[in-house]
C-alpha cells in the first residue's frame, strides 16, 4: 500500500515523496526499494550529488534504472564522459 502512496508522489509531490520515503527507510532503512527511489526523486529534483553520493553506499550491481539515474546525475554534473561509460555498461 506505501508503495502506491509513495508512487503516486512520486507523479505530484516530489518533496512529499521525499518525505515519504524518508518514513518508509526509518522501518526499513536497507530496503533497496525505497534506496533507489530516493535516489530517483533526488535526481527528479535536481540534488545530483547528493544522489550520486547516496549511490555510492549501495552495494552490488547497479539495476539498470540506478545505472540510468546515475548517469544523468553525472551528466547533469557536466561530467558526460563518466556519464557515457557508464551507459555503456548496460546490455543492448
């Protein structure tokens, strides 16, 4: 049911949807979920390092969505080669 809520923001809100989030990570601060969206709504608001930062500390792969998001928070950086590798590492 938060999943729907927090979508939803997502969509409308994106500083409730922050918030949202930030809720949702107290109960479950490891959900990897509620990690990624953060650092979509981060991106959708333009707190690309902040984002880029947040990234960092995830561990394993990349999902391709994260992959996306990081690269247009590097490109957004102005740091379009970083940003071009990266995409490049993703399967056709």
């Amino acid at each position: 049911m938060i999943g729907e809520v927090v979508d939803g923001l997502m969509e409308r809100d994106l500083e409730k949807a922050e918030r949202a989030i930030q809720q949702v990570l107290r109960l479950s601060p490891r959900s990897r979920e509620y990690l990624s969206k953060r650092v979509q709504v981060m991106v959708l608001r333009g707190k690309y390092a902040d984002a880029l930062a947040e990234l960092e500390t995830f561990r394993g792969r990349l999902s391709t969505t994260e992959t996306v998001m990081k690269s247009f928070a590097l490109m957004s950086l102005k740091r379009s080669d970083e940003a071009i590798m990266l995409i490049e590492t993703l399967p056709e």
